[in-house]
C-alpha cells in the first residue's frame, strides 16, 4: 500500500473520531460501522473490484518520460484506431498528468525494477473499434503487470477501456512523487450487461459540458449505459429536425436550453469513446406537457362539465393523428440515436383529464373499456410500441406497462421503479417469471437524500435478491441510478451523484458475494480521492481529507 493512501486513511480514521455537535444534532447518531478504525484494503483502491485479484509486494517503478502505453504486438487494432489512441493518451494523462516534474530514473534508489510500457493487444479479429457499444459487448480484460512490461489483453475494445481504468488506479504515488505499480495480475468482466446512470435534463436543462463529465466520470465508475431522460412536462429540450416547433415552443429557451443535433452527436460520440451508450427516454403518453407546446392537438383538452377548461391532459390516444405523429417522431429518433434500445416510459399516467373528455368517454364505450382508463392507456401503448418496433429498435418501458397487461416483445425491458424493497423484489420476480428481462432502479433513487452515509444502503441492494429460479436471475440485465432533476441542476448535480452512484457501480460489476461494507469504504474514500484529483468534485464519504483537494472551478 502506498504511503500516501496509508496516511489518508489514517486520518480519515481520526477525523471520524471528532463528534457532532450535540446541540445542532440531538437527534442524529451517526452508526457504529461509521466510526470503526478503518484499515487499508488489501485491493488498495480499486474500484469497482475486478472478478479475480493477485496483487503482489513487488513494486516497480514509472516514470513519465520512460512509461508508454502501446498496441501489443499482433492486436486487431492499431494505430488507426482513434478510440483507443485516445485512451491511451486520455488514461497516461491521469497517471502522470498532476506530476509534470518528476524525480528522474537516475536519481531513484537502486533496487526496484522500472516498468517502461503498457501494451494492450486486442485479441479477437473484429476489434469493433469503429462500432458502437451494445447490450452483448464484450467488457471482457486479462491485466498482467510483471516485468519486462505489463500487458493488458481484450477479446474487444470495450474489455481494453475498463482494463485502462484498472491499470490506472493499480498506480500509487510516494511522498516524493515518485509513481510506482505493484506486479499484479486480473481477470475479470462485469457481472452484468447493463449498468447504467439516468441524468433528467427537463426539469432542469444540463449543459453539455455537465453532461460530459459525468460521461467521463461514468467510465472512471464502468458504467455503460447512460439513460437520458432528455424531455418530460417541464421542458422539451431536444431540438428535432422533424418537428422544430417542439423545442421552439417547449424548452426554456428556444435557442440557450436545447440540444442541437451536433450537440446530441457530441453525447454520443464522447459515451462512444469511453465504451458508454446513449439510451434516450421519450415519455408517453404522461409526462407530455411540454410536447403539446410546439404539436397542436397532441395533448387531450381537459374539460371543466361540460367545456373546455384550458388545460390539458396526456397524449390523446384517440386521434390518428397523434399516431402519425408518433410514427415520424421515432423514425427521426431511430435514425439520431444508433442504441438498439429506446426507452419509451409509459408511468405515471393521469387519468382524470380522460375521465373529463367527453369524445375519449365516446370512444371507451365504443372499445368496450367501461370506465377502466388503464385499458386506454393499454390501447395507446401497445400502438406506440407498434410503431418503434418498425424503426427496427428494442424498447425498455417502466414497470406499469408490464403491469396493466400490454402486450409486449419477447425482447422487451422491464424498468423496475416503484415501491419498497418487498414490493420491488416482487416486481422483478414477476417480471422475469413471464419471462421479460428486467432492469432495477427502484433502491438506487439517488435525488432521494439523507444526512449520513446513504452510499451503504445503495452497496447492500442487489438486482438479484429475489425469489426465483436460476433462470428467472439471468434474466435480471443490471440496473441503472437515477438522479431526477427537480433539486439538481448544473451547480449541485456532480457532488449529489458521485462518489454515491460508485456504490451502484460496484454492485452492478463485481461478483455478488463482494459485500465486505468496511473495506468497500476504505476503497471508495481512495477511489473518491482519485476523483478529485482528476478535477471531478465528488463530494465526501465522511470526516477526511484527500491528498489532492478539489481545486474549484
């Protein structure tokens, strides 16, 4: 363990020991578990924690005029291809980049070997260093750091990228500065497909920039997914080429809170890059205020007895026109956002202004629907996913869709919300036993906030802790964090998801019996301290300091 990291845990420990004040806290009693002396974990600050771990005494050192990270001789990629030329330069800039001025090789005490490259060789034919990444990619990678070089092995690019992030964090620094790696060897993949961050940029407009570092902090993490809820009531931000008049009329500004198409591009291409996809939510039929700004008749008229009262209700499902609608909007969706999925919503669905009209009560009896608003919301969505489905995408859905009875695509993803902790491992068990892939968020709701450590509660919940068979767990395809927007904007949106969203990471990657909360807090206090030197501003687990603090904006 380097001596650096030793000395941060050592005073994270005596800054646990200052108390509270009783007079501001009467009521607060921080657990017990938070007060332990905490020891430095023998995996030093990985995270998340690979499969399988070696990690031996013998340190040798690097130095940033000698140390290069390179194709491996015989790799299915080289030189041409950009995504991991970036890498290297992007991840040998988090290694040595704070420590311009280094202590020369000539000047190190004799003894411990100089480690002089990386090379990183891809390993199966098709490096899919021009493709996209998808819910089958490989994130696969063999780590050996010995002499005379370290080598890390992928069957794919995506395997290469989480391995880079592995090498980087294996690295530790003395108190001279001095960067040093201990021999090591890793094997290890995700213990699930999807692993995901849900950024709501309605409620409150993200700028691209916000958008981007958290991209960037999602891949320190191996996330893969991001899951941009991009429009919802408050603000339609994404500028369509189709129908302009959506963001014209439905952002908060017309021309400083949307997302251009080149702007949409750049989200994608930057995810791409860092072996992240980019899943965009369109919400229907509720959640559609601000659609029904820049679409006329859209939206259902609401009525007060017998007229109209001004407002207006979910999508009308009652008109083909909105169909027509539907259909144009996500053929342009399809052609934006090359992810084979689209999330397609369906929750939260108000019935009361369709209770109101008096044409959608018309068509009820006419459909036979009696007065059960749920079979017109069945009615509206079973002709949207209709429509998505010849745009040739997959979908994934929130959880009431599956519950009122729709007919669904064999390939379909349940998105688990709702309810306690009884009651969502009940979701997911009926889910996977009518045999539907399943995705959970419902304990990872990280704009719900807490005083104290909530990050342990996020660590201890599983996707899998449920009743069912094995075959009914295979099912479960990961899970996603959520951060809503109605508290969160561009000022607080970094410090409120990290490091509590490393805690989802862990669980989604590593194997399910790594569960160990203390020496998961030694590693993340480091892993957070990592984050900030690399200028990400995540904020603290507990009393503590880091030996490079935040320098601000």
């Amino acid at each position: 363990m380097n001596a650096s990291l030793q000395l941060a845990l050592l005073l994270l420990t005596l800054g646990s020991s200052r108390g509270l004040q009783p007079d501001l806290w009467d009521d607060f009693e921080e657990p017990v578990e938070a007060r332990r002396v905490v020891a430095a974990s023998r995996f030093g600050s990985l995270w998340p924690l690979p499969q399988k771990v070696k990690i031996s005494d013998v340190s040798l050192l690097l130095s940033g005029v000698t140390f290069r990270i390179a194709d491996g001789k015989g790799s299915s990629s080289g030189a041409s291809c950009i995504l991991l030329q970036n890498a290297y330069r992007r991840y040998y800039e988090y290694i040595f980049g704070h420590s311009k001025r280094q202590p020369e090789v000539e000047s190190w005490p004799a003894g411990p070997s100089v480690l002089t490259e990386l090379q990183v060789l891809i390993t199966s034919a098709d490096s899919e260093c021009e493709g996209f990444p998808g819910v089958t990619s490989d994130e696969s990678y063999e780590l050996t750091v010995d002499q005379p070089y370290a080598v890390l092995k992928a069957p794919k690019v995506w395997g290469a990228l989480r391995g880079l992030e592995t090498f980087s964090q294996l690295v530790y620094e003395d108190e001279f500065g001095a960067k040093s790696i201990n021999s090591t060897t890793i094997s290890d993949f995700p213990r699930f497909a999807h692993r995901g961050i849900l950024l709501d940029t309605s409620r409150h407009f993200l700028p691209i920039k916000v958008i981007l570092a958290n991209l960037e902090t999602m891949a320190m993490n191996k996330f893969n997914v991001f899951h941009w809820h991009i429009v919802d009531d408050p603000s339609f931000p994404y500028m369509s080429r189709t129908f302009p008049h959506l963001s014209q009329q439905g952002a908060y500004h017309p021309y400083t809170h949307v997302y251009t198409p080149s702007d949409v591009k750049m989200v994608i291409e930057f995810g791409r890059l860092r072996g992240i996809r980019v899943v965009p939510e369109f919400d229907t039929p509720g959640h559609t205020q601000s659609w029904g700004k820049g679409q006329k008749d859209l939206l259902t008229p609401c009525y007060s007895g017998d007229k109209p009262s001004g407002t207006f209700g979910p999508v009308n499902p009652i008109l083909n026109t909105t169909y027509d609608f539907m259909s144009k909007f996500f053929k342009e969706i399809g052609s934006v956002f090359p992810d084979a999925y689209v999330h397609l919503g369906g929750d939260e669905v108000d019935f009361n202004c369709w209770k109101s009209n008096p044409d959608i009560q018309k068509f009820m009896a006419q459909q036979g629907f009696g007065q059960d608003f749920s079979k017109l919301e069945s009615f509206y969505i079973q002709k949207l996913l209709d429509i998505v489905a010849t745009t040739q995408k997959g979908y994934m859905i929130w959880q009431e869709v599956f519950d009122n009875g729709v007919k669904l695509k064999a390939d379909a993803v349940i998105h688990v919300w709702k309810g306690n902790q009884d009651q969502y491992q009940s979701e997911m068990a009926n889910v996977t036993s009518a045999g539907f892939q399943a995705l959970l968020s419902t304990p990872w709701y990280l704009n719900r906030i807490s005083y104290g450590q909530d990050w342990r509660g996020h660590y201890k919940a599983d996707p899998q802790d449920f009743t069912g068979t094995e075959e009914q767990k295979k099912l479960v395809i990961g899970g996603e964090a959520c951060l809503w927007g109605e508290y969160v904007d561009a000022t607080n949106l970094t410090p409120r998801l990290w490091p509590r969203a490393s805690a989802v990471a862990e669980r989604l990657w590593s194997a399910a019996d790594v569960t160990d909360i203390n020496d998961a807090f030694s590693r993340l206090s480091a892993h957070r301290c990592r984050m900030v030197e690399r200028g990400i501003p995540a904020e603290p687990l507990f009393s503590s300091y880091c030996p490079r603090e935040y320098r601000g904006i």
